[in-house]
C-alpha cells in the first residue's frame, strides 16, 4: 500500500459516519471576494500593468502596431542576438525588420540546442494588471512552455488594451483551463536565506515586455 493509499483512507474512516452533502461544491464554497479592486479605464489599467511588470524588474515598452517591428528589431539587436526562437504561430510581419536567424519551435529540439538559442519571441494569452502577470496558454503564437522557459531571453507582446484584465479573477474568465497555462510575473528569479537574489534559474534572466496599444 501507498503512502497515499493510506493518506485516502484515513480521509474514508474519518468521514465514514457522517451524513452525505447534497450541496453541489461550487455552492458551498462562498467566493464573495473582490473581482478587483477599484474602477479602472482600460487605459489606466494598461498603466498598472506596465508599473507593476517594471517592479518586477521586466523591461516595458510601448509601441503602436506600425512600430512593432521596428521595435522588436531594435530589442534583438541591442541583445547581440543572432538567432531568435520564433512559435509556429508567430505574425511573421512582427520580426520583419530583423536580420537573426529564425529558429523554429520543433517538438525535436533538445534543451541544449534551446539553450544556446539568443533570444525567444512571443504573443501570450492575456495580462493581469494587478499582479504584473503575463499569461502564455502554448497558442501557435505563443509555442510549447519550454521555449519561454528555457532561452535566457524572453520578448513577450501583448496588445493593449485588449489582451489586458485588471485582475486574476477575470483572467480566470477568459483563459481555457485546459489548456497548458503558464503565468509570468517578471524575469526567473530566486533568493537564500540571506535575500540575495539570483536570476535566471528557472527561466529566462531577461523578460522584455512590449505593449503595442491601440491608439485609435
């Protein structure tokens, strides 16, 4: 027997004399709490999201869709970077102007090979402006989780205000749950016992964030 075999029936005696609960889970458990705190434009809460992903040390940036791939073009370079990880699903137009070598997202490819790869271009799912998080749900855009995992720079866009949702309770709205989530607030980081913190260990060291608003 298992130890979690054991651990369930443990649960099972425990809860062997009591009377059955007709009430459906999602009605028993009270969920009153804040959908979001305070009333926002979608400007202003485009806002929050560019303070908050900066003081979780990413690097912003605003642009209008014409000036995207000007921009991305301008990131990559300024990084040194010779070949750029691009999804299956990717705006071709967006990495236009840039002369790296476009690296696909090939189910094959090895962590090394992923490794020495210089920098990794995304869209993502949506962003949460209170907690500075980006959301990726592994769309063609977007690509497996490991290639935003594993290159130590990440370029993630989000289109603004569209893709923007002031909390996590309406994130949790509009994302599918079966699909592979993965949510980033900030470049990886990590800190000891003495708070020095180290970046880089579990994901890229360097998170970029353009936001191409619509200025209409």
């Amino acid at each position: 027997m298992s130890s979690r075999d054991r651990v369930l029936g443990r649960v099972r005696r425990a809860l062997a004399g009591l009377p059955a609960d007709p009430v459906p889970y999602e009605e028993a458990v009270a969920r009153s709490y804040l959908r979001q705190h305070g009333e926002r434009s979608p400007e202003r809460t485009v806002d929050l999201l560019a303070e908050n992903l900066a003081e979780y040390r990413a690097l912003v940036h605003r642009c209008t869709a014409g000036e995207l791939p000007a921009l991305l073009a301008g990131l990559l370079a300024a990084r040194g970077a010779r070949t750029v990880l691009v999804p299956p699903g990717l705006d071709p137009g967006w990495l236009a102007a840039s002369d790296a070598e476009r690296i696909p997202d090939r189910a094959e490819s090895t962590p090394a090979e992923l490794d020495r790869v210089d920098s990794v271009v995304t869209a993502c799912a949506l962003a949460v402006a209170e907690t500075g998080t980006l959301v990726l749900d592994g769309s063609a855009d977007q690509g497996r989780r490991r290639i935003t995992l594993i290159p130590d720079h990440h370029v993630c866009v989000v289109r603004a205000p569209a893709q923007v949702v002031a909390s996590v309770p309406l994130a949790l709205e509009r994302l599918d749950p079966a699909r592979p989530l993965t949510w980033i607030s900030g470049p990886s980081a990590t800190s000891d016992i003495e708070l020095d913190r180290v970046e880089g260990v579990h994901g890229p060291r360097t998170l970029e964030v353009v936001l191409v608003e619509d200025r209409s």
